[in-house]
C-alpha cells in the first residue's frame, strides 16, 4: 500500500506550460496492544519511521 502511495504522489503534475514533480516519504507504525500508551505515541513513531525513510534515502 505505501509503494502505490508513493508512486501515485511521484507522477508529474501539469498546470498549463508548467510541471512539477512531487516526492513523498512514508512512515509505517504497527498498532497492536500495549504497544503505545496514546494516539500520539503512535503518530509520533511513524513520525520518527518517516524521517528514518528519508533519511536513509527509501520512499
């Protein structure tokens, strides 16, 4: 699920004689019980999963 994210976001966009291509970066957290004691727990370590991505250069 996250490639097709990834390359659905990556297509070049056209508006009128002008184009931009988009890049994205996308961080994956598993939920499970006990795992994180809140939502924000949770955000904050697909937060840190997303920066490791691009950091490390994988979309």
């Amino acid at each position: 699920m996250a490639a097709d994210l990834v390359a659905a976001v990556a297509d070049v966009r056209l508006a009128g004689d002008e184009s931009a291509r988009l890049s994205t970066a996308v961080g994956i957290s598993c939920f499970g019980p006990g795992a994180w004691a809140s939502g924000e727990a949770l955000l904050a370590d697909a937060d840190r999963a997303m920066y490791r991505a691009k950091a490390d250069g994988v979309s």
